[in-house]
C-alpha cells in the first residue's frame, strides 16, 4: 500500500505541474467505474490527510530546488475533504514560498463542497485556489446510483454553482459509455441538462475504460454491461453538445488518452456548430465505423 506522499494520479492537464500532496486516496472509494485506489496501478491507497508540516516541508523542498513559475496541484483523492483552515494555510504557504506559481488546483468532491460554507469557499478562492476539477461523470440519476458515485445530479448542480459563485474556476469530467447501451439516451440528455445548469468553466470528456481491479469488470464479464463502439461514444459526445442550452459558453476538451477524438473549443456556444459537423464526420467515417473498440486496462 503506497503511503499518502506518494502520489497515484492527477489530471493529464497538470502533466507538467509541481505535485504537492495533501491527502491521499479517497474517503469514498465507492465508484463502481473507478479503480485507482482498488489496486488499478498495481497497489491502493488509503484515504489519509497529510500533517500540516509534513506538506510545508514538501513546498519548502520544492522552494529549495527552484520550482517556480510552475502550476501547483494539491494532490489527492479529494482534498477537499479537509477542514477549510488547513487548506487555506497551505494554499497561502505556496504563495508566498514559491513565486509566480501560474494557478494553484485539486480535485474536489461534490458533497466536501457542500459542507463547506460560501464564506469558507471565497477565502479559498481570495487565498489563491484558482480551480478545481470534479468528477460529474454524468447528469444522469440512474447512471450515478448503478455506478455508486455517492452524488446526485441537483447536489453537482448546487456545488459548482457555489464554487463558481466563489470565484473558483470549476472543471467537470464526463465519462463517455457510462450508462452502457441501456442507459445512453438518459445520459446524454440528463448530462446536457446539468452542464446546462452549472455552465462550468470547463468540461472535458473520457471514455470508460474497465480494468480487472474495477468492480464493473464482473458486469462486464457477465454482460450485464455493455461498452459502446468508438462510433456510439462519439455520438454520445455528439448529441451531449447537441443537446446543451444556448446559455453554455464553457471550454471544451478531451484530453485523455481513451478518447476517439482530440476536438477542442475555447468556447461551445461559438463553437458548436463546428465541433457536431466534425464529430459527424468521424461517425460517417469508414475507418472508424470498422475501429474495433479497445478497452484500455491501463493507462
Ligand atoms: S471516481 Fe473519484 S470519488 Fe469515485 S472512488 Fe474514484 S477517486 Fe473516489
């Protein structure tokens, strides 16, 4: 079992950020699609918080060793998780021990968000907490109860309005096939339909992959589950846009190494047009409709 400093994941997009860790594994651990702290990178990971100092230390380390000028991504689970104070002191204890850091981010947990006051938000925010990545995964209530996701859609829609509110860029995953055959259709309008509402700064999508270490592997091996085709995945990704309200003006990407497209907008509500024309060229591609659907089991 790794220790809590010994970090597992982050987002592709802080590939090149200084990693402080905070906490370690996470205090839910429940996902039925999830298997990053089940073994999935060939060991697990308890939920632990840091001692203060001991992450105070690691920054003066990355003080010492002339680490400026980077991004920093607390790392962990869910930091979010631990009480406000303690995060603001660390957030504070970057920013004046490293200079010109270019954001300061983490992942956040929709319910740690919740329990934390719109006061205690904006000090995070004021404090130097330029953005946080959460896991929607999908809008879809049914979708998010058969995966264990521990979160419904209207406690998302309340945590990232209030983040937003706070001044904290917020961006959200998307998780590609998540409903399986069965459930596409609820997915992709009830996905629409939250993003809708939170109007997040950011959402980006990935493709689920399922590992042996995932609990879903058993439903996969027993068909209960079925993964989508890399055409299905791409119309998912497709109708989702299709179906956003007029209101949505957020990046879009999807930067992840399971995804059958690379397209990207600075900004749907220009770009929707251009991206739905480009995923319907795909669809109707030869090659991609004979694409054999991979199932990365490692990544
Ligand atoms: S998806 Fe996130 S919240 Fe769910 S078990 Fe994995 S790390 Fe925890």
């Amino acid at each position: 079992m790794l220790p809590p400093e010994q970090i597992i994941i982050r987002p592709p997009v802080e590939a090149y950020s200084l990693l402080i860790a905070v906490t370690g594994g996470c205090s839910w651990n429940k996902c039925r699609f999830c298997g990053t702290y089940k073994g999935m990178y060939g060991t697990t990971q308890e939920y632990a918080i840091r001692p203060l100092e001991d992450v105070k230390k690691d920054i003066d380390q990355a003080a010492k060793h002339n680490y400026h000028g980077f991004p920093v991504f607390l790392a962990g689970g869910n930091p979010t998780s631990a009480p406000t104070d303690y995060l603001v002191e660390i957030v504070k204890y970057v920013r004046v021990k490293l200079r010109n850091v270019q954001h300061v981010s983490c992942y956040a947990k929709a319910l740690d968000i919740l329990r934390k006051t719109d006061e205690e938000l904006k000090k995070l925010a004021e404090t130097g907490l330029d953005i946080v990545y959460m896991g929607l995964e999908s809008g879809s209530n049914t979708v998010l109860r058969l995966m264990k996701k521990g979160t419904n859609a209207k406690s998302f829609i309340k945590a990232g309005k209030r983040l937003l509110n706070a001044g904290i860029k917020l961006s959200l995953y998307i998780i590609l096939g998540l409903g399986g055959h069965k459930y596409t259709e609820e997915h992709v309008i009830e996905t629409a339909r939250v993003l809708t509402e939170i109007n997040p700064t950011i959402f980006r999508f990935r493709t689920l992959n399922i590992s042996p270490s995932i609990p879903l592997w058993e439903d996969l091996k027993s068909g209960e589950f079925t993964l989508l085709s890399p055409v299905e995945n791409l119309k998912e990704e497709r109708d989702i846009i299709a179906n956003l309200g007029e209101n949505v003006t957020s990046q879009v990407f999807n930067d992840h190494v399971s995804n059958y497209c690379s397209i990207e907008s600075a900004n749907i509500k220009i770009d929707r047009e251009m991206f739905i024309t480009t995923l319907d060229s795909y669809m109707n591609d030869p090659r991609i409709k004979q694409m054999p659907r991979k199932n990365l089991t490692r990544m």
